[in-house]
C-alpha cells in the first residue's frame, strides 16, 4: 500500500496551500466551538455504545471539547 501523497506532491503550492490550510484551520475552529456549545444529554444508545466501548462506571473525555461525563454502571434498558 503506497502512503496517500502530500499536498505539495499534488501539486499545491505557494498561496494556494497556504489559503487552504487557513481555511481549513478556521472551520475547524468554528466546528469545535459549535461543538462546545451544545452540551446536549447522551441517547441510552450512545450510553450503551459508549458502556460497550469502555466498560462500567468510566470517566470519558471528548478530547475536542474537553466534556467529561461517567459511563452508565447499571442495567441499560432501552425503552422505545
């Protein structure tokens, strides 16, 4: 498998590259910020994902915005 090429490999040089990598920073400052501001609650499905992924009684980090919260440590019904 070859390693995927670099911008510059591909042609992009000089201002182009540069307004690029600014653009690309900005909406990523701006996704993260968005991201942020929500603090929205967990779905028992992502609660379970997140138990299945993990374990029970776990402190995770969303290293993006910096929220912590506790994995579910008791039975998950999901109750739709």
């Amino acid at each position: 498998m070859t390693p995927c090429p670099s911008f510059e490999e591909m042609g992009f040089h000089g201002r182009v590259l540069e307004a690029h990598k600014e653009a690309r920073a900005s909406d990523l400052d701006e996704t993260i910020e968005k991201m942020r501001g929500r603090g929205r609650e967990r779905t028992p499905e992502e609660m379970f994902e997140m138990r299945a992924a993990f374990g029970e009684g776990e402190e995770v980090v969303n290293v993006l915005t910096g929220e912590t919260f506790r994995t579910f440590d008791g039975p998950l019904v999901l109750g739709y």
